[in-house]
C-alpha cells in the first residue's frame, strides 16, 4: 500500500511539473505594440499586434529578446490590422511557421498597401509593395489595398500561394507570365474590381470566387480536368482553346465562351484573337514558294468572320527570314518577330503571307515580265519559252508574269496580257 502511494505521489508530482512548463511556455507579456511568447529558447514569438500604426516595422528585437518568429494570427485583430498601410519585414524574422501560416496572417490588413523587405532577409522579398520568397520564385501576398490596377506576374514565379490575392481592391487586371504555375488551393477570391484574368499555358488547379465585374478569363490549353473551378462570377466570358477541357468545363456549367486560338493542324500556323465557335480558319498555298527564288513559304490566311486584329503565328526553322504581306502582286514588309520556332506578328486583316530569306523586295508592273517598262507581245514569248524550259525569268518577272494572280505561272497568265494588248480586258 505505500508503494502506491509513494508511486501515486511521484506521478502527481510529474504531471504538475508538466503542467507548470505549458503554462510559463504559454504566458503572454505585452511588449511594445505586441503580445509575445517567450519561447523556452529565450526568444519571443510576436502574437498579436496591439498597436494603432500606418506603419508597422516588425522589430528584430525587443527588451533584448530576439524575435524568432511572427505568429499566423498575429494580425487578426481587426481593430489595430484595419489601420495598417506598410509592413516592414527585417533581417531575421520568420512569418509563421512555413509559407502556408501567411495564407491567413494579413487578411484583416484591408488598408495594407505595401510591403517592405530588409535586402539581408534570407527568407522573403518584396517587389512592386508585393511579397514573395527569396528568390522570387512564390508569390506570397499581394497587398488588399495595393494601388496597382494591372499587374503582370514574372516569368520566374512558379508558384503562387493560396489566397495571395485574396480581397483586393484595385486590381482590375492579372496577367500570368509564366508558362507554368503551381497554385494554391483557392487562388483569386473576393476581388471586386477585377475584369480580367490571363492564366497560364499550363497550371495544376485553381478557383475563382466572388468577382462580379470579372468579364474576361483566358484559360491556358494545358488544364488537367477537374482542376479549374469558377464560382459567382456572373459576367464571366471564358477564352478557351478548342477541344480543351476549359471548354468542356464551360459547356458543362453553361458559362459563355469564345475560342482564343484557331490553329490549323497541317501547317502549324495559329491565329489567336477572339472567335465564336463558328469561327472556321482557311489555308491554301498560293505556290509562291514553287516559281519565286528565297521564298520559303507562302500562305492565304482567311476567317469566315470579323475582328478587329488578330495575332498569326507561322512555323518557320529558319530565324534569318523575313515576313511579307503579298497584295495586288506587291510585297509589304510586315513587322514580326522570331519566338519558338515561329514567326509572329499582329495584323487587322487576313491575306498572303510570304516567307523569304534576304530583305530585297522585288520591282516589277503587272505583265512587264522582261521588265523594260512595257507590256508588249515580247512578254508573252518570254512567259511561253519559260513554261516550255527554253528561257528563264528573273523574280520580279516571275511575279510580274503572274496576271491573274493566283501565284501559279501557267499558260492562262500569257492568255490574259494577249488580251489585254487586244483592249479585251
């Protein structure tokens, strides 16, 4: 019987030893503008802010502790976040205990415009009043009261974390530079001035919520089905790729859509822009590229209905071409540029579209094939002796042979300046 009794003393005495190490760990001390722990390491874990601030610096140090971490909930008092417009983040304070505690810890901060990183921080940066990872790769929080209305995210960010733009005001703007992003769980929410919303090419998973004047979504073509989530947004237009499961998503909840890229399998080439889904697109090969020398390829573009521009990308594996537009039988330099194995560029209307190496364009008249200023019975000889392989004609004849243009060299073409010298056409 003393036995248990010495062992049921000896284990109360345990336990009340236990208890007393919970509650000293777990005691409050007001600290400047904080409530703090003291941690058994003798550093402090900010746990909630208790001051009235524009301004909050988060200290390195208060009455000598060293400040080990910020609390997850440390700016949920509504009352002192509301008044918050700057936060400034030192050299070596943690948010929370990983990146996921940052989800909730400045949700309260309504009025928050910016953030301010210390260069020395080995954990966060901040660009643009925006806070990220250190090496800028994870975008942690964009401010709720941010001033900026349009904003393109770098092409180094992979990552954005759940909730980051959650309820922000100006914002009317995202466009997602990256090919590829990893998201949160729930991603753009609560977002009243938003409008439009360019995503990826290619993303694992995400859910918009409550954007009323959201009117514009663009949805990469690389979408894994189940993933992609829309919910009260009532204005909502989603620009999805044919066939893609964006568009299977809006079909199967009745959501308006337009196709943003019409791609033509055969050659490759793409027109992107803004298409209903009966927007059908056109390819033939004028033969350009058979009869004129540097000229690499050659197409007529058609849509079978309206736009205002439209984006064209054509493959091409040689980047020391040039584009041209070809019209009436005369070459227009257009302005593109050489990405990804493609030659792009914007126009506001369809036509033929010539590749060609060298920056010459080629001089001629309509049906002057030898080029001496005349239209003349002599053309048409020279036009018979080269179908026939008895003569040769240079580009600018070949072109200028061309009457009916078609972009095909053929015995029609020498009938119709016979004509024309007859005064029958």
């Amino acid at each position: 019987m003393k036995i248990f009794k010495r062992i049921l003393v000896s284990m109360l005495v345990f336990i009340l030893m236990l208890s007393s190490i919970q509650i000293s760990a777990s005691v409050l001390v007001t600290m400047g503008e904080y409530s703090t722990i003291i941690n058994e390491d003798n550093t402090i874990t900010l746990e909630k802010y208790i001051g009235n601030e524009k301004k909050v610096i988060i200290p390195n140090e208060i009455d000598g502790y060293k400040v080990k971490n910020v609390f997850r909930a440390c700016f949920q008092d509504k009352a002192h976040a509301e008044n918050i417009e700057k936060i400034f983040i030192p050299s070596g304070v943690l948010l929370g205990e990983d990146f996921s505690d940052i989800c909730i810890m400045f949700e309260k901060c309504t009025n928050l415009k910016e953030f301010e990183v210390d260069a020395n921080n080995q954990n966060y940066s901040s660009q643009d009043g925006i806070l990220f990872n250190k090496e800028g790769t994870s975008l942690l929080s964009f401010p709720q009261a941010s001033e900026l209305e349009k904003y393109t995210i770098s092409q180094t960010v992979s990552f954005i974390i759940s909730m980051a733009f959650d309820k922000n005001q100006n914002l009317k703007s995202i466009d997602f530079g990256g090919d590829s992003i990893s998201f949160g769980a729930t991603m753009i929410r609560h977002m009243q001035s938003l409008e439009r919303i360019v995503f990826p090419e290619n993303m694992d998973g995400v859910q918009i919520v409550d954007c009323p004047k959201l009117a514009n979504a663009y949805i990469g073509k690389n979408v894994p089905k189940g993933i992609f989530d829309i919910r009260d947004c009532p204005n909502v237009t989603l620009h999805v790729y044919k066939g893609s499961t964006a568009e299977q998503y809006a079909i199967e909840k009745n959501i308006p859509y337009v196709y943003r890229c019409i791609e033509d399998e055969a050659t490759g080439i793409k027109v992107e822009g803004q298409f209903d889904k009966n927007t059908k697109l056109t390819i033939e090969k004028p033969g350009l590229d058979e009869f004129i020398e540097g000229v690499n390829a050659a197409y007529t573009l058609s849509l079978n209905a309206e736009f205002d521009s439209v984006d064209i990308s054509i493959p091409c594996a040689d980047a020391t071409n040039f584009v041209y537009r070809y019209e009436n039988n005369e070459y227009t330099k257009v302005n593109s540029v050489y990405e990804d194995g493609c030659y792009k560029f914007t126009v506001s209307k369809l036509g033929t579209y010539v590749i060609k190496t060298g920056d010459n364009v080629p001089k001629y008249s309509l049906g002057d094939v030898d080029g001496d200023g005349i239209v003349a019975v002599k053309d048409v000889t020279y036009i018979q002796l080269h179908l026939a392989n008895l003569g040769s004609l240079t580009d600018e004849g070949k072109i200028a042979a061309d009457y009916d243009k078609d972009g095909n060299l053929t015995v029609k073409d020498a009938t119709y300046i016979q004509l024309y010298l007859a005064n029958l056409l």
